[in-house]
C-alpha cells in the first residue's frame, strides 16, 4: 500500500492554502507534516481523510483515485483510522465501548469473539488494559489519548491519521506518548501521518518529515537529512536554532574573516550559497579562548544540565553556542569560534 498525492493545491475563497504539494507515502513508514500554524498541514491531512475536496490534483492509493477536484471516495470507506487533538470521546461511553465502536459500524462481519479480541489487542497496545469500564471524565488526559489510540487502531486501518494528538498534554506526559505512539507503530506496521508544529516530535517519531510553509514544501527527508543537511534557510531556522555566517563561497570552499582555514561545503544547499553563508548547527561550533576562528564575546550563559547555551556576539550579529558541562566562559570574555 503506498499513497501517490500529486500536485495538490486548495483554496479557502480567494486565499491559496497548499500549492502543488506532491509526495509519495510508502507503506508502513511514519511521515510528519511539520510547520508553523496556518501553513497548510492540518488542511492537508482533512484532505487525505476525504473531509476536503482538493481544487487541483490527485490522491489515489495503489493506483485507486481517493480524491480530486471532481471526486471523493468518503471518508467512512476509507480504509483509515483518525486522533485528533481535542480526544472526541463521547461522556456517556466508557473505554471499551470508544474502542469497540468502530468494529460495530465498520467491520460487521466480524463475530462477537473476534470483536472482542480485537478490542483486547488495541486495549493491551494502548496501556490501558484494566480500564475498560471507566468513562471519559475518570479518565486522566494522558489516559484519554491513549483511548482515542485505541479506538484509531483497533480496525487495523491501512493509513493512520494524527492531528496534532500530543499538543493538550503537558511536556512530561507528551514524552511517555511519543514512546507510545511509537511503539504502535511498530507493533501494527500502519502507515502514520502525523501533523505537528513539535519539532522534538518530528524528529524524534518520524521515518520522513514533510516541512510545510505558507502552503509550500520546503524540504522532505529523514530526519538526520532535514537537520544537518537544511535545504532552505527556513528550514535551518524553523528545525532547531542555525547560525547563518557571512563570508565568501569559491566553488565548495567557504571562508569569513578569522577563520584558519576554509570550511568544506560539499553538503551545504546551492540556497545558502548564493546569499554568501554557510549553516552551523548551536553544537556544531566549539569555543576556545585563544587561537583563530570567528572572533566574539560571550554576551549570555544559560545552564541547562548537560550543557550551557552561549550566546555570542560576532560582528553585531549573535550567535548560539551549546558546550558540554563542565564549559565555563563567562560573560563579557573574549572567545573564538570553529566548528568541530
């Protein structure tokens, strides 16, 4: 099972929405939709749920046509499953009965013991066996989630839907969830798609990650790809901080004023190049007292456990800089900077 979706464009009245974003989703991988809001992803996801006719392209799975401008396969004969981010659990349901709802109006076929071990199994990947006879406001948010879970696999979808599903929880908790979800994953192989503005869960869950932007992808990659490799300056500044330093390109060379030596580009995209920078990553740089390299002052010092982020002062513009404990430059000290 693998989704084609080719030149897909929407419009909300006059307003453009998603312009000729095309991708190929392949079976069993987890791909994020990464962006800031309104950039296009959660439309993009009711898209492929069938809640939204595109107004140009297609979206077929295994050369048969879900969606174009003129036709729709509805959503309740897609073979998906959805978690959304606001839970949609019904009060006067318990668990059991959120997760056995969809093999009731979906999967008729099926015989009461075959229901019930389906239910179990989705139960059981959940984390939630034990709770079956508790209702929704019994339920902690955590909890709730891993119902909705449950209630999205049970059926076995070929395609699982997420949006946004972590963005109610708090820090602590989205971190247990992501292990969760991953761990679904890889026990049902169902090809994910998930929509986040979380670039921690992006790149901590994803196979691939499809970066959105005004509507626009950006870059799609692995995860390593998308954050060592940027291919646009958005993408350098929206995946983690990036420190864009000014200099000169001759051919795949790269020098600023200070530096010992000319830095290699052979991995740094043609985009950087024309605007006379080069991308480093806050990690990427080392700080010394004496020697050459990009000279600056340490204008900030925040501890944050294994390490302390610096920020820099070089030629009027600031830069960041994460150095492992025990590092210990103070404010105002002259330092030098070259990537490791």
């Amino acid at each position: 099972m693998s989704f084609e979706i080719k030149d897909i464009s929407m419009t909300y009245g006059d307003t453009p929405v998603l312009r000729h974003i095309s991708a190929t989703i392949k079976k069993g991988e987890f791909l994020s939709i990464l962006g800031p809001s309104g950039c296009g992803k959660t439309t993009f996801l009711k898209i492929l749920a069938g809640f939204l006719k595109p107004v140009s392209g297609t979206i077929s799975m295994d050369g048969q046509l879900y969606s174009d401008s003129r036709h729709t396969v509805p959503t309740e004969k897609r073979d998906l499953g959805m978690v959304f981010q606001s839970f949609a659990l019904w009060p006067y349901m318990n668990v059991r009965e959120h997760v056995e709802f969809p093999l009731c109006h979906r999967q008729k076929h099926m015989s009461r013991e075959e229901r019930k071990k389906a239910v179990e199994e989705a139960l059981a990947a959940a984390g939630l066996s034990g709770l079956e006879t508790r209702y929704p406001d019994e339920l902690s948010g955590g909890q709730k989630q891993r119902v909705s879970l449950a209630r999205a696999i049970v059926a076995k979808p070929s395609l699982l839907l997420m949006d946004e599903p972590l963005s109610a929880l708090d820090a602590d908790l989205r971190i247990s969830m992501r292990q969760l979800i991953q761990h679904i994953h890889r026990v049902t192989g169902t090809t994910v798609v998930y929509v986040t503005h979380d670039q921690g869960e992006a790149l901590s869950l994803s196979d691939r990650i499809m970066i959105l932007n005004h509507g626009e992808i950006e870059q799609t990659g692995t995860p390593q790809e998308v954050y060592l490799y940027p291919a646009t300056a958005f993408t350098a500044s929206f995946i983690g901080r990036c420190n864009l330093i000014e200099g000169t390109w001759n051919n795949n060379n790269f020098q600023a004023a200070g530096l010992p030596d000319a830095w290699k580009g052979d991995h740094i995209s043609d985009c950087f190049k024309k605007e006379s920078l080069y991308p480093v990553r806050p990690e990427q740089f080392f700080m010394t007292r004496a020697g050459k390299g990009l000279q600056g002052i340490v204008r900030g010092r925040l501890y944050s456990g294994r390490e302390i982020h610096y920020t820099v002062e070089h030629r009027g513009k600031i830069m960041t800089i994460y150095e492992p404990v025990p590092s210990d430059f103070q404010i105002g000290e002259e330092v030098y900077l070259n990537c490791r």
